[in-house]
C-alpha cells in the first residue's frame, strides 16, 4: 500500500501539552543489516507526541480548516500547519514525483541491470537508489532539506512516504536499504525537535526503535487487518486513514476506541470538490 495521492508540507501552535506527550527520545539500538554506520539515531532533545486516540484528517491533497473535533492533521510540506492542533508534515522521500523527477541527479534514481529507472507504475514515480551508504547519504541530504522546512513552518512531526518501495524495488532495494536511509530521516528529525511518523509498513513495525520512529501513519490498516501490528508497535500512538466504507466500519469497530480514524476518499480531496469524503464515524 502507498498513498493514494502524492503531493508534495508545517508545527501547530499546541501551546502547553500534557507532560505524557512529551518525550526526550533515547539513543536507540543500531539499525540492523544495511545500517548506514551502524549507529542508531542519535538522541534528541524533546520532541512532542501526537495524542492517542484523537480526531484524525488527512489533507495531504491540500489544506482546508479542519472539521470539528480533530485534534491531529496530516498536511503536505507545501501547506502550512493548522493552528493549535497536532500537525504532521507530508514528505515523500523514498521516491520523486514525476514534477519533481527533473530536479533529482541521475545517479540517485533507482536503476536495472539495462540501466532503465524503476519505476512505481501505480503513481509514475521514480524509485530513489538506497543501495550504498553512500548514496542513501546523498538522498537524505535532500530530504533533509525539506524536514528543515517543516520544522521551519511550526510542524510537529513528519511523515516520510514510500517506506515499502523496497518491496516494489523488482529486489533491488532490502529492507535493510530502508531502514538504514530511514534511520537518517529519523537522527535528523529529532535533531530538528521533530517526531516522524512510520508509514505504512506493518513488516517493518516491530523494528521501530531501532529505526528511531515515533508513532504511525497507516492507510487501509483496517481494510487490511493490520491495525493492531501498528497498535501494539508504537502503544496505540497511530493515525489511520480508510478509504472505503467496509475498512472504516473494520478500523471503528477493532480499534476506534484506541487510534484515531478517518475516511477518506482516494484522492485525499478539498471539500467542494465532487470527489471529496470525510468521515470519521
């Protein structure tokens, strides 16, 4: 699963949070096989939680005033944050969106053994080449630059998306591949007061700490039954968004008492628009 519409997002004004939400994020375990240095993320200063089970919306399709009783909202890094609600900043960092293709260097998309890039067909989107430590250095340079940004604008925390191109790789990319880049993304976020989000990813969840994540991002985990991996690997501290009615009614009914839950629909649309649903019960 990947998101279902790629945009391209900033730290809500929460002012005093309750102390439970508020961690100093401990230096973690290295990653393991594929790690780039073979140290974990270094640690933090504070970085603040979302809150369990609260109203949720995902606005990564553009921004709109969020509807009553929401609490935490996923915005692109091109908005700006919602104020006085939990905001989370949408970068897509495993994989470079066809506008933004041109700007990426050659040699750090991801290619086969006849030199083509591959490509997520699903979306027309570049693989990101994470196979050396030195090129995963490369890559989060620039990836970096764009969590400045959030952390610049007032977000909360970041969402990298694509966590699981590996697995759309054709086995190019491992795991290890993922989460040694994804343990950069994580030591720089904190060092930018910043919680970062796992996205989707069940098989990888239960490796978190290692990676250095904070809380999850999932789509579907209800459709997919997956809701309680998430659940168990970050203590309930997890965001859902569905995109059907039958994986809304799944998520409620499994785990609404314990994560926030929102549907959604496919092109995460503004409200106005023929396409666009929310609902959160």
């Amino acid at each position: 699963m990947g998101v279902l519409r790629r945009a391209s997002g900033s730290r809500g004004a929460l002012g005093a949070l309750p102390a439970a939400l508020v961690i100093a994020v401990s230096a973690l375990a290295g990653c393991g096989s594929g790690s780039a240095g073979g140290d974990g993320p270094a640690a933090p200063a504070a970085v603040r939680l979302p809150p369990r089970h609260s109203g949720f919306d995902y606005q990564i399709g553009g921004a709109y005033p969020p509807p009553k009783g929401v609490r935490v909202v996923s915005r692109d890094r091109s908005d700006s944050p919602a104020p006085g609600l939990y905001n989370i900043c949408y970068v897509n960092a495993f994989q470079a969106q066809p506008a933004e293709r041109a700007g990426w260097p050659a040699g750090l998309l991801l290619r086969d053994a006849h030199g083509r890039v591959v490509i997520d067909e699903d979306w027309n989107e570049p693989l990101l080449d994470l196979r050396t430590p030195a090129k995963r250095e490369r890559v989060a340079k620039r990836v970096n630059r764009w969590i400045d940004e959030c952390a610049r604008k007032g977000y909360d925390a970041v969402e990298p998306d694509n966590y699981d191109s590996y697995t759309r790789s054709h086995r190019l990319l491992t795991a290890g591949d993922a989460t040694a880049y994804m343990t950069l993304l994580s030591r720089h976020a904190h060092a930018r007061r910043l919680a970062i989000a796992q996205k989707n990813t069940a098989g990888l969840a239960a490796i978190r700490e290692r990676v250095g994540l904070d809380f999850a991002v999932t789509e579907e985990c209800g459709q997919y039954d997956e809701c309680g991996v998430y659940a168990k690997a970050f203590d309930d501290r997890v965001v859902d968004v569905e995109y059907t009615d039958s994986g809304l009614r799944s998520a409620l009914a499994g785990w609404g008492g314990r994560i926030g839950v929102v549907r959604r629909d496919r092109d995460v649309s503004t409200p106005g628009t023929a396409g666009y649903v929310r609902r959160a019960r």
